[in-house]
C-alpha cells in the first residue's frame, strides 16, 4: 500500500469533483483512487465501539 500511495497522486478532498492539476481526472486515476480506497478499507477496518 505505501508503494501505490507513492506512485498515485493523493486523494481529491471532494470526492465529488475529482481533480489532478486544477483538470478533471481521467478514468484511469479515477479507477485508481477507488480500487485504493476499497483496498484499504478491506486492509485497515474501522472498528466502531
């Protein structure tokens, strides 16, 4: 996971409206940024108390 987070630009702060560089993002980091975000989730479950 530290690789492809080094390799992939961060995370849009809107999920809403992804950009890369002030430019809508291509499908490519876009299916990028989801299949990290589930990976992770898979990886590192929250634990609700």
């Amino acid at each position: 996971m530290q690789e492809n987070d080094r390799l992939l630009p961060p995370l849009p702060a809107d999920q809403r409206k992804p950009t890369l560089d002030s430019k809508l993002a291509d499908n490519t980091h876009l299916v990028w940024w989801l299949a990290t975000q589930e990976a992770k989730a898979l990886i590192y479950p929250k634990i609700d108390d």
